[in-house]
C-alpha cells in the first residue's frame, strides 16, 4: 500500500481554503508549481474590430498572475477566469498591424504569449464638394481641403497632374491639406488637379481640380462633366461652370426636348432626365456661350439608356394540368409588348389560349376535360422576340393534362384461412402516371406482408396461431384523384382452432426449491377462458399460472421458509372451448438441502498437517452458503469450492492438540447449521524438538492502564511450563501468563487504585521438558500519569466532495491516539479536508507525532499535519477563492514526487498563499518518530519538524513568519486530506501537546 505523510488543510468550510505548498493547489496538490499552453496559442492574431480569445492555462496553482507589456496598455486587456485567461483588444482605428506581449507567470515560471491584431482597412476620400474648388482669383489664395482618411497623414502622396504648374502648391499642414496658388498675371486662365494618392491603397487615388482666373474671361466645365450618362431611370445632375463672367452674360443652348430640363444657377448648370420607356438611347447637347468670349463654346453631350426588354420565366418549364384545367398559368414575366413577341404552339389544339398581357404577367389558360376514358394531352409552347432579344434563347413550356384520374382493384374482399396465404391484387390506374399511387393500412400488425409494384400489390398473409379472428383494411390513394383517397382492400383472416396440450411427454413436473417456472402446455386459448384446478386450496399461495407467447408456464415462490417441507400440487387444466380435452399435470417443489455425511464431520489431522476435501450436500447454489470458524486461526486454511470444502493444515509444532468447527449456514435455509469439526493432534518426542524463546528483551514496562505482551514463543504444553512470579511488594496477582497459539503472553491489570506505587514482578519460567533452561523476565508497572485536562477539542468536515455520512465516520480513538481520515485539495475550488482542532488564545507551541499515514493508494497528492487558522471560517459548501488566513506545517506529497516537509501561510484574507520547504533537521530519523511544531509568538508564528521524537535539539531551523493584526482568540489541531474526491487518507497521531500539556480528546465534539 503506498503510503505518504502529508500534510493538512484546513479549517472548517468549504471556502477558500488554503493550502499546502505546491500541493495544494487549485487544480493539484504538486509541492513543484507547473505553468504551460498550448503550442498553438504562443501567438494569437486578433481582428481589427475588437475580440476575445480565451487561452486554457494548465497549471497546478491558483497563484498565477498575468502582466501586459507597455505597448498594449491602452488596448490590449487581460483577465483571468478559473483555469482560463481571457485577452481582449479594442477596435484599433489605425491601418497598422500593433503588438503587445502577454505574460504569465508563477514563481520562476514564465509563459509569453504574443498579441497581434491587425489594422483597419485603410480607406482614402474627399468631399465631394471639394473636388472641384471654386475658381481662384488672379490674385491667387489659399483653400483648405477635408481628407477623409485613416492613414497617417504623413505617408500621403501629394502631387500635380502637371508638375510645371508652380503657382500651385498643395500642402499636409495641422491635419488638413492646404492649397496655395500664387497670382496669375497671364490672361488666360490656368487649371491643374491635386492628386493625393497612399501606397496601402495604390488603387485609389483622390483628385482635386484647382482653376485660377486669368486676366482675361474664361468660360470652361470641368474634363469629366463633357459626357453626361443617364441610366433609364433618368435623375439629376449637377454641372460646375469655371468662369469669371457674370452670370447673366452667358448662356446655354440646347435642342427643345421633353425627356430633360435644364436649370442655369450661380456658375452651374442642373440637368434633370425623364424616365426612358422607349426602346431606343436618346442624346442631347448642351452649349455654353458668352459674347464676351464668342471663340469659347464648351459643350455638354447627355445620353441616357433605353429600356432593357425582360422576358423570364416564372415556375417551372414543365406543367401537369389538373384535368380540371386553369383559367390562367402564369409562365413569364415580361416588358416586351404582345405585338413584338412570337408564339408557336406545337401542335396547335383548341384546349389552351393565350391570355392578355396583365402587370407584365404572360399568362395560358387550360380547358377542362369532362371525360373519364384513359387520355393525356401535350402541348409546346415556345416563346420569342427577334425585335427585342434576338440573340436570347426562346422560352418553352410544356403543358400536360390528363384525363379524369381514377384507381380499381380486382379483390375488394379476401377472406384467408387461419393457415395464411399469399394473393395478388390488380390495380387498374386511370389518367395516373405509372406507379404514381400509394396505399396504407388501418393497423401496423406484422401478421401481413405486402410488395407493391406498378400495377400489384402482392399480399403475404402468415399463419394464424390464435382463436381469434383479424383484419386488415389497406386503402390506396394517389395525389391527383379528386378526393386523394381511392378503393379499400379488405383482408380478413380466420382463427386457427382450440389447442391445449402437453409440452413434452412428462406430467410430472420437478421445481428447484427457489422461485422459478416450467412451461408445460401449449394453447392458443385465452387465459380468462382456461379452467385451472388445484387438488388442495393452500396452493394458490404460491403456485400460478400464465400465458406467455402462446405457453401455458407455471410459476412457483421459494420453498425456504423455516421448517419447509417439500410440496406438490396436481394441476387440472380445461376450457369450454375444449369440452373433452383435460390436462392433468403433476408439480412438486423440493426444500433446500444444507448437511455433511456423518462420516465427514469431523476430519482428524496428524501433528504433521495435511489437506482434505469434504463433500457438502446441498442444493444450495454455491453463492448462497457459507461458512465461519468458531475461531481464527492461521494454522489452517479453508477453500469454497462447488458443493465442496477444501480443508488445509499446517504442521503442529506445538505440542497441544488444537481444534477448530466450521458451522455452515445459508440465508436459503433458516436454523439450519451443520458442522464440521476439525482436530489436529499436537507434536510428541522426539519430534518437534521442545522450543522455549524469549521474544524480545527480557525487562518490559507497563503504563498503569495494563495491557499485555507476548514474551515468549514456546510449543510446551502450558501444563508443562513451572512458572515463578517475586512480587517486590505485598501487591500481588496482578501479573499472569497463559500460552495462545504457541506464544507465552503476560497479562498485567491496571495499577490505578487510589494511592498506588509502581511496582514490579521478576518471573522465572523452566520445564523439565528443557532441563538445564531457564528464562527470566523483569516486569514494572508505572502509576497513573497527572492527567491532562479535559479541553474541547472540535471535528468538523469540511468543503465539496467530503462523504455525506456523519462527521464521527471520520476520526476514531486509539487509547491516547487518534485517527482521522479526509479526502480533497487544498487551495481548490472544490476544497475539502477534515480538522480536529481546539480553541487557544494569544501565544502558543503545539506539538504532535505522525505514527502513520495511508494516502489509499492515490496518484495525486494529499496533506497531513497541523494548522491553526484565525476563526472566521465555514463548514459550508464553498467555490469562491481561498481567503482565509492561516499558518501550518506538514508534508506534502505528489504524484512521482519524494516526500517534502513544508510550511505554508497566508497573511491576510484574499492574499497570495505562500509555501517553502523546511530546513532538514541535523539528526537524523530515529526511534522517536516524526514530530511537527508549530509556534506563535508575538505576531511571529515558526514552522519546523523533528524526525526522532519532540526534542527540542532534534528540530530542524525553523521557517519564521510574521503574521500582522492576528485576533487573540485562534483555532489550532490537525488536519488531513488527501488530494483525491474520491479516495480517503487516513492519518494516526499521538503525543499531541499544546504549550507542553499532553491533550485528551475525552471531550469531542462534531
């Protein structure tokens, strides 16, 4: 069994809880830390929008802590979330990538993990009112344009159409771009565009047209505003006219039109187009003119688009017609008129027509058909319009119709005998397409099977075993009858005769004494119509009979009451269906059988030993019988076989017979106990050799309670043995000895009389089996020890997963020991442990010894050792973070991982826990086991261990912490857990003292 000694956990409640070095932790008990991610999450990549990404941590400790480096300050967010970390970025506005290291970290643990996130799509514009500037003066000016942009400024490329143009200077001045233009002493006017283009958009590009006056008149449009296009919706545009002529000096001429309208403004034209509804583009030109600069006629050429012709289908190219027919199917859509659409029909037939063209609907419509005789219709209908879509393929659709549709079978009725039979059906199917019907049935029954093909059912019908009469109703039906539901097909099959007989050739029915049942007829006869008889009435109670799957079965309860005997009944069995048909069947049960031959009961074995096989009658099953001897002993050995015992004896070196009885029992068989007795004869000279051993030293103390000791191992007969006893005082008695199994043990009463002394005893034993050997052994007794006084002392279980049962599952005394088991982590959202503790106040030094410890062969870790922790704690079921502020000692221990004596703390509540090892003391393991101290002294608490005995000398240097604002009043005492949920630790201690006082546990309490 693999053992540890671990230390602690603590308090009372399933709070936050505590601790133990790094086995303790919130996901492990591990005293070394662990901190890792997937290899997948090193670097994340995020989008520019603004997410989330939650990254699994995998650790064994709550105290992980996560830092972002400068850079991602503003925009990059951390946040821990149980064993998971979350990071989070804001939108990022600019068009770069940026980057930020995320670190995790624990004690000299440290995981990177590296954030991008990428830019936002970089877009360049202007207003549209600043692409084209109001002229400048000849004397030149600045203008102050808007860019719409989230790129830098600074990685904007500003330049000119014309790179000789000088007068013009376009600067990227306090998050704008300004134009300066010097003065124009020429006479003509002068234009250049401002090109602003980014190497993230090369594509892109944004144009400014900056125009100057000159001295001279000017009257000019702008490049893209000569070609005006309308689509055929028509609209309205807005042309810019660069002139520095007054307005009502010039002018615009154009072509009378009803299809646009033109507007003059301040130095604009504004051009508004009509819908098109003709089939043909319409154009138009605009001039500009003054008298003031007649050589100057700019012009404007507006087209716009003629109507698109449509003609699409609507629903499928493929129509079956109810015999019915419609009065209108629509199968285009169009724009076309009639007159410019061709329409073929192949063939041509007077039982469709063409309907007028209604909101662009080309529509048919279908006459009905009034007869019922096997008819099917089709027509072509190919739709086109060489004036409109010459090059387009033509729309065809197809029409058909059917007759009046109707379904007829040839068998309507069909009466089958009880022997089963199979039968076609013929489907006549009029007006449907082949296969086109179905056919249902009124009941799911698998007595019928039914294959169905395009024109024939074919119907299987089985045998019928029952008296009773069924019926199956099918009805077929098709989607284009004219109620959907067609003729019905009724099958009716007949009950097979009465039968009742015997199952096999035996009347005579034996039952196992246990419940059970035999089948021992069949019928197809209801049971309510059965007769069934029994020759006596106390019968009934437990003997009956059922009907399953066509079986007649018996059913019987156990015969295993007290005094049972073997029992029997004659079943009569009739019905009325039946009249001369009677079924006579003889049942009887056995009783349970427990006993031994006389002749094996009692089994004799030499001195030497030897094994036996003793036959058990029974008919008992083997699970069901047992055996217990009268008294345990390893001399002999006791295997259960089937409806066997196999017995087993080790040579007697003693020279005393021994015996021992086997008593058989079973639950099946009540004051029923048969034995076996075993006897096996002791040794005799020469053989064994006679053997009087001291076993251990020859001087043994006793504690006033008494007790007993095992001295010696002899195989003398006790009878045989001279034994002396010389009191050193008047008290006498009180010492005895007596042979158990060949070992000589002494038997010492209590020595707690009022006004009792220690005493002692020196006893001398000699046989004249061994003359010439004489073995002497020294016995004192000490007096009752002061007492330690009564303090409570508390056990409390504590956290999530700790077992339901009552508190005191957990702990027992052992004389001045006590034992107490827990299971759970420490420092976990799910801790639980178990703590024995009492109540102290201001300074203290508590001291106890580990004797054992037993971690239940658990893979993880666990804590045992002791603790004391500030009062403010729950026993309720808690998953919040640890908080409660404590101090202990102990050992923790963890998968793969040697043993570890550490101290552990936190200072104050919702603080970080804090674990070291301890200083390994100078002396080494001893006699005087593992001790463990704890020590509080002016707001100092020290943490050490001992591994030979609670002497001072012996602990290691202790762990010293300063502990801040403690309350006067402290909990303090043991606590075990295990660091499984599912598997229980156990702990044993001994020797507990607090400020030196050896503490009782007479005054307990849950």
């Amino acid at each position: 069994m693999k053992k540890h000694v671990f230390f602690w956990k603590v308090l009372v409640g399933v709070l936050p809880f505590l601790f133990l070095g790094a086995a303790c932790d919130s996901t492990s008990d591990d005293p070394a830390p662990y901190l890792r991610i997937s290899k997948g999450n090193e670097a994340i990549a995020l989008s520019a929008e603004g997410s989330s990404q939650t990254i699994g941590i995998e650790t064994n400790t709550t105290e992980w802590v996560v830092t972002v480096s400068a850079e991602g300050k503003d925009w990059c967010t951390v946040k821990k979330e149980g064993e998971n970390l979350v990071i989070s970025v804001v939108k990022n506005e600019g068009v770069s990538d940026r980057s930020a290291k995320v670190t995790v970290s624990v004690q000299n643990i440290v995981v990177t993990i590296t954030v991008t996130q990428s830019g936002t799509t970089p877009f360049l514009q202007i207003d549209e009112k600043d692409r084209v500037l109001q002229p400048f003066e000849i004397s030149g000016g600045t203008a102050e344009v808007n860019i719409l942009t989230n790129i830098p400024l600074g990685e904007l490329v500003v330049a000119l159409s014309d790179a000789t143009a000088t007068w013009c200077e376009p600067k990227i001045e306090n998050g704008k771009l300004t134009i300066y233009v010097g003065e124009n002493i020429r006479e003509e006017s002068r234009t250049v565009d401002v090109i602003i283009t980014s190497n993230r958009i090369p594509a892109e590009q944004q144009k400014i047209t900056v125009t100057q006056f000159g001295k001279g008149y000017t009257l000019q449009i702008a490049e893209d505003s000569r070609t005006l296009h309308f689509e055929v919706t028509g609209g309205i545009k807005i042309v810019k006219v660069t002139t520095n002529i007054p307005a009502a000096d010039w002018s615009f001429a154009s072509v009378t039109a009803d299809w646009y309208d033109i507007v003059k403004g301040d130095n604009q034209l504004t051009i508004t187009v009509k819908p098109n509804s003709g089939w043909d583009e319409r154009t138009a030109e605009i001039t500009l003119k003054s008298d003031k600069l007649p050589e100057v006629q700019p012009k404007i050429v507006v087209t716009q688009a003629a109507v698109i012709p449509v003609l699409e289908i609507e629903g499928a190219l493929l129509r079956n017609v109810s015999y019915t027919g419609n009065n209108e199917i629509v199968v285009a859509t169009t724009n076309i008129p009639v007159e410019d659409l061709t329409i073929q029909y192949n063939p041509n037939s007077e039982w469709y027509h063409f309907l007028p063209i209604s909101d662009g609907k080309l529509a048919f419509g279908v006459d009905a058909i009034s007869t019922d005789e096997e008819i099917m219709r089709t027509v072509a209908i190919t739709i086109t319009s060489p004036k409109h879509l010459s090059n387009a393929a033509p729309l065809v659709i197809t029409f058909t119709q059917r007759g009046i549709p109707g379904l007829q079978v040839d068998v309507a009725e069909k009466d089958i005998a009880a022997g089963g039979e199979t039968f076609p059906v013929n489907v006549t199917a009029k007006n449907i397409p082949a296969g086109e019907w179905i056919f249902t049935s009124n009941n799911e029954d698998t007595w019928y099977h039914i294959t169905k093909s395009d024109n024939q059912l074919n119907i299987q019908v089985d045998e019928n075993t029952s008296m009773v009469k069924r019926t199956v109703v099918l009805t077929l039906s098709s989607s284009d009858l004219p109620t959907g539901t067609g003729p019905t097909i009724t099958v009716s099959q007949a009950g097979a005769p009465a039968l009742l007989k015997i199952d096999g050739e035996e009347v005579t029915r034996s039952l196992a004494y246990a419940a059970g049942s035999e089948i021992v007829a069949t019928t197809n006869i209801p049971l309510e119509d059965l007769n069934i008889s029994y020759n006596n009435e106390s019968t009934s109670s437990w003997c009956s009979a059922a009907i399953v799957e066509g079986k007649l079965k018996i059913n019987v309860t156990p015969n295993t009451a007290v005094g049972a005997e073997q029992r029997s009944v004659e079943i009569k069995i009739t019905s009325d269906h039946l009249p001369d048909t009677t079924l006579t069947i003889n049942l009887t049960q056995a009783i349970p059988t427990l006993g031994i031959a006389l002749d094996a009961a009692t089994q004799e074995f030499d001195a030497a030993g030897d094994s036996k096989e003793v036959a058990i009658n029974t008919n008992i099953p083997n699970e069901n019988w047992t055996f217990s001897p009268s008294v345990e002993g390893n001399w002999y050995h006791v295997a259960k076989g089937d409806k066997q015992l196999t017995i087993q004896v080790d040579a007697n070196t003693s020279l005393e017979a021994r015996t021992v009885v086997l008593t058989l029992s079973s639950s099946d068989f009540s004051g029923v106990s048969p034995t076996i007795t075993i006897n096996q004869a002791g040794g005799t000279d020469p053989t064994p050799t006679p053997v009087l051993e001291l076993a251990g030293s020859n001087t043994r103390e006793f504690e006033a309670a008494g007790g007993s000791e095992i001295v010696a191992t002899t195989n003398i007969p006790f009878e045989y043995l001279n034994i002396s006893y010389v009191y050193d005082q008047a008290s006498s008695g009180w010492c005895s000895a007596e042979i158990v199994e060949g070992e000589l043990k002494i038997n010492v009463t209590p020595n707690d009389d009022a006004g009792a002394a220690p005493r002692s005893v020196e006893i001398t034993i000699t046989s004249d089996r061994l003359p010439g050997t004489t073995r002497t052994i020294t016995v004192t007794q000490a007096i009752p020890s002061v007492q330690p006084p009564i303090v409570q002392w508390t056990v409390a279980k504590l956290g999530n997963t700790l077992p339901s049962d009552a508190v005191s599952a957990l702990y027992k005394l052992v004389g001045g020991k006590i034992e107490i088991k827990g299971l759970g982590k420490f420092e976990s959202a799910k801790q639980s442990f178990t703590f024995a503790y009492r109540e102290v106040t201001d300074d203290f030094v508590i001291t106890a010894r580990l004797d054992s410890y037993d971690y239940n062969a658990n893979a993880s870790s666990g804590v045992i050792g002791l603790l004391f922790t500030t009062p403010d704690f729950s026993t309720v079921a808690n998953t919040a973070k640890p908080s409660l502020v404590y101090g202990g000692v102990g050992i923790a221990s963890a998968k793969d991982n040697p043993i570890t004596y550490i101290a552990q703390h936190r200072l104050q509540a919702d603080g970080t826990r804090s674990s070291s090892g301890l200083t390994a003391p100078k002396t080494g393991a001893g006699e005087g086991g593992v001790y463990f101290k704890l020590k509080k002294q002016n707001g100092k608490y020290e943490a050490s261990y001992s591994l030979n005995g609670n002497i001072e000398g012996n602990y290691g240097d202790p762990k010293v912490t300063t502990f801040a604002g403690l309350p006067a009043k402290l909990y303090v005492g043991l606590v075990v857990s295990s660091g499984d949920g599912s598997k229980l630790a156990t702990a044993l201690f001994s020797d507990i003292r607090v400020d030196g006082v050896l503490q009782s546990f007479e005054n307990v309490v849950e």
